[in-house]
C-alpha cells in the first residue's frame, strides 16, 4: 500500500493524524495532536481528503504560531515566577512550621513533614494530572491512586484540608493573574494559565527541598527548577510519569541531579539500564510479568474445571509485545540510558514509528540496522515497486493500535523505572490515541453472499491446471482439485466462524465424535495456543463441509501419518504462526482475483459474517458466543450455564448461508504430493540478537 502523508488506518477506515509542534520563545515545545477519521475505506479518495486536511493545519498552525508568540511567556519570564513563588511559598511554610512549634502538640517534626509531603503530593497533582476534574466525582473517587505517597492518615488530613478549601483550582488563577500584575506583565488568558503552573512547580519544589541544606539559598532555585524534570528531589513522591516537566527541562542532557550524591547505589544501577535491560529488571521483579516457566499440564480427560485455581500471569504474546517496545525505543534513542528518556526521545521515537514499515525486523539483516536506515530502505523499496507497478505488500507506518500498544508499554515501564531512580516526568498523552469512540463491527465488513459465492468458485475449488498454487487459481473446466489448506481453511471459516489461526492449526487429533457428531475440538496443542479461556471448545462439522468431503479429507491425512491437518503451513522457523503463513502464502494470492473483496476484508471477514448471519436469523447469543469462543452475559450465563450442546450447535451452523452449493459432491480425496506435505525452507539467520 503506497503511503499517504499523515494518514494511518484503523481496520479498514483511513484516518488523518497530525502533531504539530510548536517552538516560541519558550524553550518546552507545546505539542497538539490531531485526529479525524476520513470516513473512507477507498486509498484514492482517502489521499484527496488527507492533502485538503493537511492545507488546511498549516493555516491553523501558523495562526497559533502568532498567538503563541504574542500571548505566552518568555524563558527569562517564567523563570521570575518561579523564583518569586518559591520565595513567597518558603515563608509561608516557615511560618506554618513555627505556629506547629508554637503548639507544640505531638511530634512536631512528624507533623510538619507529613505538611510537607501533603503540599508536595498535591501540587505535583496538578502539575500531572490539571485542574478540571478537582473534587469532582473522579477525584475523589480515584483518590488513593492519585496521592500513593501518601499514607492514610496523610490522606485523610488532606481531603479534611480541601473539603475546607473552596475553589482552589479558581483561587490558584487569582493568584497568578495577581503575581503577573505584580511583576508588570501583561496578565492574558494563556499567560495566567502558564503562570498558574509554573506556581505550581514552585510550590512542589519548595515542599519536597524545604529540609535539604544545599537548596535553602534562594540562588539555587534555578538548579532546582532544571533538576525538577530530572529527578524527584529527596521526597517521598513518587514523580508524576504524565506531568509535563517545568520549563527548560527537557534539554536536560543527564538524569544525574545537582548534587549526584544524593542517588544510593542502588538508584544509580537502575540510572544506567538501557531500555532492554530495564524491561528484562522489570520482568524478573514482577511475578505476573514473568509468568510461569511450567504450566501444569492435565491428566487425559481431566476436568479443566476441577483443577485447582491458577494465577493468571502474562503469555507469550503479551511477553513478546511488551518487549518489544523498549527494544525499538532502544534502536531510536542513540543507546541512551533507560532513565535519561526526555520528551524529544518520545519524538523521535513517534515519528520513526510512523515511517517504519510493517515488515521491519522479520528480517535478520534488520537486528543490526538503526530504525532510520530500516525507514530509508522502506522508502527506497516502495518507490521501486511502484515504479515498476508490482504488487506492494508492506505499509509505511506501523497501525494506529499498534503505536498505541508501544508507547502503553513505555509508560508502563517508564512509571516502575522512576520509583527505582530519578527520572525526568514524561508526557505520554500525545502519543496514545484514545480509540474508546469507535464502534468494533464497523472494524471490518462481514463478507456478502455474493462476495463467498465469488471465492467458491475459483478454480481451487472448481478445478485448475497443476498443483501448484498459481495454477489451482485458474479456472479450468474438468481440472484438478488438490485437497489441503487452501482448499480447506476458508470453508472451515465460513461454515463455523472459527478464527484463522484456530483453523489453521488443527492437528488430525483434534477432530472427533461424539454422539453421532463429528466436531472440530479447538484447545491448545503442540501447533499453538488459543486466544483465552472462552476460545476453548467444541464446534460440529456442519453437513456442507461433510458434503464437500471434509471428515474423508482427515481420515486420508490419519492414514499418512501426518500429525497437522494443513501440514504444508507449517512454519520454518518457531515463533511464527500457522494463520500468518497462510495468509502471505496463500490468502495474498487468492484476493487479488476477487473483485468484489473490499480493501480491509480477509479471512476474519467470513468469522464477522457467521456472526452477522446468525444474529438476522435470531440465533440466541449464547448460542452464537459458545459457537464463536467469546464470552457474553453476566455471571448467569458464564458461571451458572453449561456450554451449548453439540446437537443445538449443529442445528446452528447448519444455518449458515451455503455459498458452495455449486460445488460437486467430492469423491476422490487427492492429497497433495509428500514433498509438498512440510514446511518450506527458509533461509539460516546471520545471528538474529535474542530480545529475551
């Protein structure tokens, strides 16, 4: 697919996505992000809107250029409010800490750093997490979460204080309307809210350094607000991940604060971790993050429901994911430590990602690449492919969720790696597209009659001229039909709704018979896992595929010895997939001769049918989701209720729309060649660096 500037696509649906950002005279880029969906599944009517969009953001961008530029403040501006702030706030908390010794009640030097902590927590909220939602219904409701520095009772003390408050958030921007005055600025609307923040970091600084010897001489303050986005200065707070830091922190070139011995030996092991090692720390300290090494198997027909209760710990997958992301941030942040991440290493690392081709790292060559030369190659690739009008079969730009799932993982990782050492606060909000809007069945179209009708009659199931692939696809009257996946996998999809890699790795062991009813037994086997618990179960081979010569097909396959029921989509290497060896072998080849295949439809596309089908013909839910493997209804339906009966199933699927009813009753089963019967050869890797 040919890229288009600024656009992703999520499922089939084009989306427009733009960051702007801008430098005034402050030092800290203001960053905005843009996202609109381009209402089109059409490549050529998604490039027209993007380009009208993309015109029409550089006349936004340059109008917010010149308020930018006339409304905000200069570094040397902020840099007054802060140290005229921190001042004033200083004297205030020695006065507090003498009316405390005046007292005299209790330990008034527990009290007075329980105040300290209380103010610090609190301002450095709002530094995170901003001023709209206070007191409301989510404060409070998310209270612990937001101060876990505090301790109980610190927590209660301070819901007690803002009970009393009023509108602090309101009185905060009185105060900084008043403080610009006073120090003869122009108080405008966008200067008070920056001056509002600034006043914040003052304060938290004040709080969490109001004890430290070093810091008590105004003349450091500066230090002090530059190392604020390094390091959480001698207090017990944890720093806020989310929170922009204050400004001209993010030109800070090392997370090693002004006074280095203040880092433990400790904090200064964790300081040094790269981005892979930190996650290979964070996976050795988390339980649940490393899972178990020996999952216990079951006794041959055990009860899975009468085992004793396991803990739920990530798979491979989740493993492999997680991983993944600090491997490539490791590639794009020239090797720089973990813990010295600033906000332009998340640029970057945003826009490498949207230039990065979706087949990055399946090569070996790739492991000792940088990100930028894989970009580049990509690039250089894709213009020689389409200058030479050849079929283009990678994207520019990795998918909207995936880059999401990147950068949820960072911040995953980033938020432990600061509760070991000092870390700058990171902003993650403009990298993380909140896709809660969207409606998951207008993710991909279910296939039409029409459309299934069409596939069927292609020459692997009608007759082609040879047994190679290429000539299956052509229509030959009186020719052969070879009986193996592509045969065999889309009308499993169709006629039961499984998903492609259920059908793809079945073994001949997996179908069998109860009752008089023969059935597909989806489970984890040696061939591969299933994608939860509810994937598991029991699908009836519906009369159609019984027509089509399905169960003559796995009794062949048994009398050859074979042990996979597609055996030909075998994997070469381990780690891959049976479903993604089909899909580049054999799918990528049988759609481009289907006209009337919409852009974004595959084989999922005949599971969402199942699904759409059987819910026009009032097919009970339950039913439907014990066909599909998804759970569904409250704890009525999953704890109390059995799964469907095979019998009630079968009546179900043989409900399905028949689109192969054209097709000859089979009687012959003709198995595909023994040498064809394996994994293809795949080349030896040059020393692929293990990820962990």
């Amino acid at each position: 697919m040919p890229a288009i500037e600024n656009v992703n696509r999520r499922g089939a649906t084009y989306w427009w996505r733009r960051r702007v950002r801008f430098v005034g005279r402050l030092e800290r880029p203001i960053t905005i992000v843009t996202t609109v969906s381009l209402l089109t599944k059409d490549q050529s009517v998604a490039r027209r809107r993007a380009v009208a969009m993309t015109s029409r953001s550089e006349v936004v961008r340059m109008s917010l250029y010149e308020r930018i530029e006339q409304e905000g403040l200069t570094s040397e501006q902020v840099n007054h409010l802060f140290r005229e702030e921190m001042v004033r706030y200083r004297n205030m908390l020695a006065h507090q800490l003498a009316v405390i010794e005046k007292d005299g009640e209790g330990n008034v030097t527990a009290r007075f750093h329980q105040m300290l902590s209380i103010y610090a927590a609190f301002n450095g909220d709002f530094i995170a997490n901003g001023f709209d939602d206070y007191m409301g219904i989510d404060y409070i409701g998310s209270f612990d979460k937001r101060f876990p520095s505090l301790d109980e009772e610190a927590r209660a003390n301070l819901y007690a204080m803002l009970s009393q408050a009023g509108d602090v958030p309101g009185n905060l921007l009185n105060e900084a309307k008043a403080l610009l005055e006073r120090l003869g600025i122009e108080p405008a609307a966008d200067r008070i809210e920056i001056a509002r923040q600034v006043m914040c970091g003052a304060r938290l600084t004040a709080a969490a350094t109001y004890d430290s010897p070093e810091v008590r001489a105004i003349e450091h303050s500066l230090a002090l607000m530059n190392a604020l986005g390094r390091a959480p200065l001698l207090t017990s707070m944890p720093p806020p991940i989310s929170a922009p830091a204050p400004p001209n922190a993010w030109n800070a070139s090392t997370i090693v604060p002004a006074s280095a011995s203040t880092l433990t030996d400790v904090q200064t092991h964790y300081a040094t971790l790269s981005p892979v090692q930190a996650v290979e720390k964070y996976m050795e300290l988390k339980p649940k993050a490393r899972g178990r090494e020996d999952a216990p198997v079951l006794a041959e027909g055990a009860n899975p429901k009468k085992r004793k209760s396991q803990p739920k710990v990530w798979g491979a997958s989740q493993k492999r994911q997680f991983k993944a992301a600090p491997f490539l941030f490791g590639k794009s942040n020239n090797g720089k430590a973990m813990a010295a991440t600033c906000q332009e290493d998340l640029n970057q690392f945003y826009d490498l990602l949207n230039r990065l081709p979706s087949s990055h790292h399946k090569s070996p060559r790739h492991e000792a690449m940088s990100l930028e030369e894989i970009c580049s190659e990509a690039l250089d690739r894709l213009t020689e492919e389409e200058e030479r009008g050849e079929e283009i079969s990678f994207a520019i730009g990795l998918d909207v969720g995936t880059i999401n799932r990147h950068f949820a993982n960072l911040k995953r990782l980033c938020a432990w790696l600061a509760t070991k050492t000092p870390m700058a606060p990171l902003d993650f909000s403009d990298f993380i597209l909140d896709e809660d809007d969207r409606d998951e069945r207008d993710e991909r179209d279910p296939y039409t009659i029409a459309q299934g009708e069409e596939l069927f009659r292609l020459g692997i199931w009608t007759g082609g001229t040879g047994v190679d692939l290429p000539q299956r696809l052509s229509v030959t009257p009186g020719g052969s039909i070879w009986h193996d996946a592509a045969y065999w996998v889309m009308p499993l999809v169709w006629y039961s709704g499984m998903r492609r890699e259920e059908a793809c790795k079945l073994l001949v062991d997996d179908i069998g018979e109860e009752d008089g009813i023969f059935f597909v037994n989806i489970r984890k086997t040696s061939a591969g896992g299933v994608k939860n618990a509810t994937s598991v179960r029991k699908i009836p081979v519906c009369e159609e595929l019984r027509r089509l010569g399905f169960m003559h097909y796995v009794q062949a396959m048994k009398e050859a010895g074979e042990q996979y029921l597609f055996p030909e989509i075998q994997p070469g290497r381990t780690g891959r997939a049976l479903g993604d060896v089909f899909f580049k072998n054999i799918w990528l080849h049988i759609k481009p001769r289907l006209k009337l295949v919409k852009p974004g439809q595959a084989v999922h596309s005949g599971r969402h049918m199942v699904s759409t089908e059987l819910k026009m013909l009032q097919t009970f839910e339950e039913f439907r989701s014990d066909l599909l493997g998804q759970k569904h209804g409250g704890e009525n339906a999953n704890r109390y209720a059995s799964a469907t009966r095979l019998q009630i199933l079968l009546d179900v699927v043989n409900q399905i729309p028949k689109v192969t009813a054209h097709l000859q009753d089979t009687v012959e089963i003709r198995l595909l060649p023994v040498c064809m019967r394996g994994a293809r050869p795949t080349r030896e890797s040059a020393g692929r660096r293990k990820r962990g």
